[in-house]
C-alpha cells in the first residue's frame, strides 16, 4: 500500500533535512505528493528542494514556497547553509505568498500525512484560515522538549528545541488542535549519521555524494567531533543528528521506531514551550525509542542509491 506524504521543511539549515527528504524518495512505499518550505526569509529554500530532487531524478513533485517568517517565537533571521553546502544550485525564484499554504491545504484534503521537520508556521497559518482541513491528514512533527536528555547525551536546555522555539505560537495551535505525532528532540538525538556512513555515500548516486559532503562540512563547522567526546552516549565519529528522519520513519512505520502515548501537558520554561509529564495532562503520541543500529542500517540501505 502507497503512502501519500507531504514534506514541509526548512531544508537548509541543517543537513538532516537534506537526509529526511532522501528517506522519503528513497522508500518504495511513499509517494511524496508534495514539499512546502517554512522559516524561508530569504526564499532560498524552494532552490535546495528542487535542487535535490533534480539530483534524484524526481523533478515532478512539486515545491511550494512557504512562511517567511513566524507567528511569534524567538527573535532571529533564519539564515541557510552557504553555497558551500550546495555546489551546482541554480536559484529559483521563490513563489507567491499564498504558494505553499495552497499545496499545503492541497495534499492534507488528500489524506496525505504531514511530516514537519521545521518550524510549524505553515500548518499553524493553515489551520486558522481553514479549521479542520487536517481533519483527515495524519500529521508528524520533529520538535518537543521533555526535560533534559539522559546522562550521557548533551545537556541541552528547552532553548535547544529550534523547531517549537522558533514559533512558539505555531507550535501551540499544532500541538493543541492536530494531535501530531511526535518525535521530540529528546529523543531523536539516540540517531546519527556517523563518518563510518561516508564510505557508502560517497560511492552512492548524486544525491547520496550530496550528503556526504554536507556532513563532513557541517561536522567541522559546528565542532561535531568535540560534542562526541563530551557526551559518552554519543558515537565517537559523529557528524550529525538525525533528528528529521526520524519523523520520517515514523511517519512511515519503520520498525525500528517504537510510538506510545504519555499525558503530557503544554507548559512554559522562562519563555520557552515545553512538554511536561502530568497524570492531569492529556494524552499526546510520541516517539518513545529509537533502535539507533537497524535505524541507521535501514536509512543508509536505502538512500545510497539515490
């Protein structure tokens, strides 16, 4: 069975976007109806999407330009990855700005599930202009904060969990109006992609060479290696977080992500939204393990290819 998805990112900004994107191309049981940016005040980002699905050999799926900026969150420019990052990207223009909000409602009138793996502007615009148009749409979100991580893992503060922080206001009306499913940043950093992978990579199809190279360069410009050392949980040739595949798989059923559900209530931490464990609170879906090995075996199996 065919599973329609819709792909809204802020693909860009970290290489793991780039690498959730490749998962969903990459799975024989996913038809990737469509991919809406968000955090795009530049409106580069629709470059990179159609960038890397040229490199796949998938140009017919179309790409929206989405929210430039934010409901109400952290103060900041979202900036994107240098050319450095994307050698051969041709820029095109970015759409008009009801573009991304049309495909969006488009591809969730459909039933297709909504993987956010940026900030959730769109889907929060989206459903206060049209209550209910994801009546029928399953929706995935990469972003939550549940308190700190693990002994062993970095200790990051809720100030870390970009996605919800950015539009703390988007992020409220998806988490109170979609019953998303949710992979919070907690979480997610049990997934990596390590320099063992490169090898594979690097003899893969263009897109494949694509992240190789966007991981060694982000590893060295955010000091990925010194991270490692740090935090003994994590592996010693780590070059980045997996944090967006792993709403993918979820979004697409991978067995070796685990799902339940936790009552967790909405809360706030100085300014920061955060989800705190309450026997009041309401139930909330989540994903609650990550089986790191068969993870990266599957995701490194299946993009290679591309």
């Amino acid at each position: 069975m065919t599973l329609k998805i819709h792909l809204d990112t802020d693909i860009g900004g970290d290489t793991d976007d780039l690498c959730a994107l490749a998962l969903l191309l990459a799975s024989p049981e996913v038809e990737l109806v469509g991919i809406t940016t968000c955090a795009d005040a530049e409106g580069r980002r629709k470059t990179f999407a159609e960038h890397a699905l040229k490199l796949a050999g998938r140009t017919g799926i179309p790409v929206a330009t989405g929210a430039r900026g934010f409901l109400g969150g952290l103060e900041h420019f979202p900036g994107v990855q240098d050319v450095r990052y994307w050698p051969g990207a041709v820029q095109v223009e970015p759409g008009p700005a009801r573009e991304g909000l049309d495909l969006l409602e488009a591809s969730a009138r459909s039933g297709a599930t909504i993987v956010a793996v940026g900030p959730f502007t769109n889907l929060a615009m989206l459903e206060s202009l049209r209550p209910g148009v994801f009546a029928h749409a399953p929706v995935v979100v990469m972003g939550g904060y549940l308190g700190l991580p693990p002994a062993g893992y970095p200790q990051w503060p809720s100030s870390y969990d970009y996605n919800v922080q950015a539009d703390r206001v988007a992020a409220r009306i998806v988490y109170e109006k979609l019953d998303p499913l949710i992979a919070s940043l907690n979480v997610t950093l049990k997934s990596s992609l390590r320099r063992r992978d490169l090898a594979v990579l690097k003899a893969g199809g263009p897109l494949a060479r694509l992240m190789a190279l966007q991981a060694e360069l982000h590893c060295e410009n955010n000091r990925m290696e010194k991270l490692a050392r740090d935090n003994l949980a994590l592996p010693s040739d780590l070059l980045n977080f997996q944090y967006d595949s792993v709403a993918c798989a979820a979004a697409i059923g991978l067995d070796s992500i685990t799902t339940g559900v936790e009552r967790r209530a909405l809360d706030v931490d100085g300014e920061q939204l955060v989800l705190r464990e309450r026997d009041d609170a309401p139930e909330r879906r989540f994903v609650v393990d990550v089986d790191t090995d068969e993870f990266s075996r599957t995701w490194l199996e299946r993009v290679s290819a591309l």
